[in-house]
C-alpha cells in the first residue's frame, strides 16, 4: 500500500499548556453545505484533530492581556479593533455569562497558538476564539455549557467575517461528524464505516467575508447563482443518507457535485480544481474545497488504499501540505 508522504502539518509543534486554564479547539472540515448553510441549508461538517488552537490563562502583571502567537500586539478586555477584537469580545462575553466583574479580576494573561493556517477553510479563528472560551471556563472552575459557548463564539465569527452561521465553532468544537443547521444545536452523524480523508492545502490563503459577500452579491443579481446556491442546499441531506448507509462512491459523488456549484459560483481557483481532479484521478472517490473557499484546502475521500496515491498526485498538482485524517 501506498502511504502519504510525512504530513507537513503533523511535524507543527504544539504549545503545551502551562497552566491549570487551559482549552483546546481542532481545526474543521465542511463536506457539505458551506455557503448554503448562511442561508439556512443545513451543512456537513467535521473536527479536523490533525490541526488545533490552544490557549491558557496564566497570572498577568496589569489587567486583562490577551496574546496570541503571530500578533506583536496584545490586545485588552478594552480592544474593540484590530485583528484580535473578535477574542477581545468573547473573552468580554464569556466573563459577562460567568458573572465576573472584570474590575475585580486580579491580573490575567490570555496566551493562544494554533498550528491551524489563518485563511485556509481550516475554521482557524472558530478554533482560537473556542479554546479561549473554554480556557477561561476552566480557569474560573465554571461549567461551559455547549450552547453557551456556541453563542460566545458564532459572535466572534460575525466580528471577524461580517457574518456566520455558527457552522466553524460548532465544527471546531465537535468531536465527530456533525449536521449543522444555523440557530439549531448540532446533530451528531453516526458512522458505521470509516472515513478516510486526505486534506491538503493550495497556499493559496482567502479570507471568509469577502467570500460571503461575493455569494451574496451574485444571488441579488442572478438567478442561475440562487439556483446553483439552492442546489448546494440540498447536497448534505443526501450526504448524511449515504453517510449512514456506508455508501461512500455515493458520498464521494456528492463531495464532485458540491465542487462543482462552488466553482460556479466563482468560489474555486485552477489550483483547487487542479488539485481536486488529480485527488479523482489517483482514485479518491470525490474531492471538493472546504470552507469559504477562494484559496484554501481540497479535501479528498478515498479508500485507505489509494490515500498515498491520493496525496501524491495532489502534491504534483501543488499542494503545499498534505494530511491525512480518518473518522472515526
Ligand atoms: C465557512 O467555513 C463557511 C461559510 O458557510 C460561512 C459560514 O457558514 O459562517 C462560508
């Protein structure tokens, strides 16, 4: 058989944690529904453990710092711009639902890595935004309710892309296949057969609410747009009936079809579709983008067998890293 070559993204080291506060988020997948789901459409969607933001609250020397690796600037419970404002917020949030009065903390240090790439469909700032929740929970010794922090975080997700329907945090903070449907809690996909997942990543980097925009942009203006969105609504239900029948040349069909709608809707780059189609042709049942798109990761499903192949072909097609992930 053959193997995929050693993952780039596995030999990322991780920041431990160092104090008793810690909290922990993966990265994410979306099979199915991105883009639809901002219109109510249900989505499918997956942790992706190979890749995961951490963070930890340790005694600080003046207020409320939060940092985070790859930012010079820190930002404080004050911090209502900037790239760090949306963890500014949560963190403001997460306190208020906790009933800490912020005056009366004693001085705090919120530290965040992540070996998730920002901008890669990879739900990078879900992830942050949730492991920074959960590290406050845990440093206070409070209970984090699953809804609680799914509110706390999809409010970040709007500040950082215009708009969310809450599918990355839910995703982010899963810990197996979901159904994801906005203002409803995940419903969790039961597997009988394994998934076997090669991600890899185009280097070509987008951020989300331009995405958005230009999705919204074209259904105002063009019907033939409302329908390939509407078309894509309707692919994670037959997703989630193949899922659970174990169909999985079915499942990897419907990964073809929903690439092919987010390429029409000009969501796709000739790297990703190069990519996607050298996954097809070293025998991966289907391969699409995951995420808001514009740049980003292709991820294939395959039968374990072909997974090497699979990652090959996609490194010649360009690929800058390739994992490969299975579920469960
Ligand atoms: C981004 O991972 C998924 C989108 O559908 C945006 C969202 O649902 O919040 C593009």
């Amino acid at each position: 058989m053959n193997t995929p070559q050693e993952p780039e993204w596995l030999a990322f080291t991780e920041a431990q944690p160092e104090a008793p506060g810690d909290g922990r988020a993966f990265g994410k997948l979306i099979l199915a529904g991105e883009h639809a789901v901002v219109y109510g459409h249900p989505a499918i969607a997956a942790p992706l453990p190979a890749l995961s933001a951490l963070a930890w609250v340790v005694p600080g020397e003046e207020g409320v710092r939060i940092t985070s690796e790859g930012y010079s600037e820190a930002a404080t419970l004050e911090t209502r711009q900037g790239p760090l404002a949306p963890l500014a917020e949560a963190a403001r949030d997460a306190l208020a639902r906790m009933g800490i009065d912020p005056v009366a903390l004693p001085p705090l240090h919120i530290q965040l890595a992540s070996t998730i790439p920002a901008g890669s469909g990879l739900g990078s700032s879900a992830a942050v935004t949730v492991a920074l929740v959960r590290a406050l929970y845990q440093f206070f010794g409070f209970p984090l309710d699953p809804t609680i922090l799914q509110e706390i975080a999809t409010e970040a997700e709007c500040i950082v892309h215009g708009t969310s329907s809450g599918v990355d945090p839910a995703a982010v903070s899963a810990t197996g296949p979901i159904r994801f449907r906005k203002g409803e809690a995940p419903h969790p996909i039961p597997l009988t057969t394994s998934l076997h997942l090669v991600v890899a990543d185009s280097g070509e980097r987008c951020a989300t609410a331009p995405m958005v925009r230009k999705v919204r942009e074209a259904i105002e203006r063009d019907p033939e747009a409302q329908k390939t969105l509407d078309a894509l609504g309707v692919i994670a239900p037959r997703m989630e009936s193949a899922l659970v029948a174990s169909d999985l040349a079915a499942v990897g069909t419907l990964m073809n079809e929903a690439h092919a709608g987010l390429a029409r809707l000009g969501l796709s780059t000739p790297k990703l579709d190069a990519m996607a189609q050298a996954a097809r042709n070293a025998g991966a049942w289907g391969a699409k983008l995951s995420g808001s798109g514009g740049g980003g990761v292709i991820v294939a499903l395959t039968p374990r067998e072909k997974a090497g192949a699979v990652a090959q072909q996609m490194q010649e097609a360009g690929a800058t890293a390739v994992t490969y992930t299975r579920i469960p």
